[in-house]
C-alpha cells in the first residue's frame, strides 16, 4: 500500500494511464474472477486441461479493470456510500464525479 500522498498520486496516475489505453470491454460474471470470464468467452483454454494453465499466465500478469454505469440522485447535503464486497485488497477506483480519495479492504 502506497505510504504517502505522493505515492499514492503517482499511482493512481499509472491506472488512470492504463485505463485510457483499454481498446475492448468484455462481459463479466460478478461475483467472479478473469479466468472463468475469459474461459466463458473463448479466450482462453480449460485451465485444467493439457498445458492451458501454461498458456494463459499473461492472464495474471495484466491488471484487470471493471466498470459498471451508477445512477446516482442526492439532495443537498446528502450522502451515499460506494460499498465493493469481495474486490482485491488494494484497489483504487478511478469514479468520474466523485471524489474517492483511496479505496482500502481489510479482511477479517
């Protein structure tokens, strides 16, 4: 977990980078995880079969980006809280028109 603000600045201006360099969206099965979407797609083979698990390791090496469209109606002064359940424990949230300074999940 990034220490100061600076690193923190720093690191949400590489994901912001990366973002901007996505060229596809693909569907996505929430709860889930990349390989079995990926799999479900045809992107890559069973994992469990042959040398599959082989040949999808640039699975894991890749930063992965979810996106989901919010509407969202507020009155002065009220607020509302963005909850992520199961989301990797270091994740930050690059939200449009929201100021979400740093997104930290503990476990238990």
């Amino acid at each position: 977990m990034p220490d100061s603000a600076d690193e923190l600045r720093e690191l949400r201006e590489k994901r912001t980078d990366e973002l901007a360099q996505v060229t596809e969206w693909l569907p996505a099965a929430v709860p889930g995880n990349v390989h079995a979407d990926l799999l479900a797609l045809g992107r890559i083979g069973d994992p469990f079969c042959g040398l599959n698990n082989e040949d999808s390791q640039w699975v894991d090496e890749r930063d992965w980006w979810c996106r989901k469209a919010l509407s969202l109606q507020l009155d002065e002064g009220e607020r509302a809280f963005l909850v992520f359940e199961g989301v990797d424990y270091i994740s930050l949230s690059p939200a449009r028109r929201f100021k979400l300074p740093r997104l930290l999940c503990a476990s238990p």
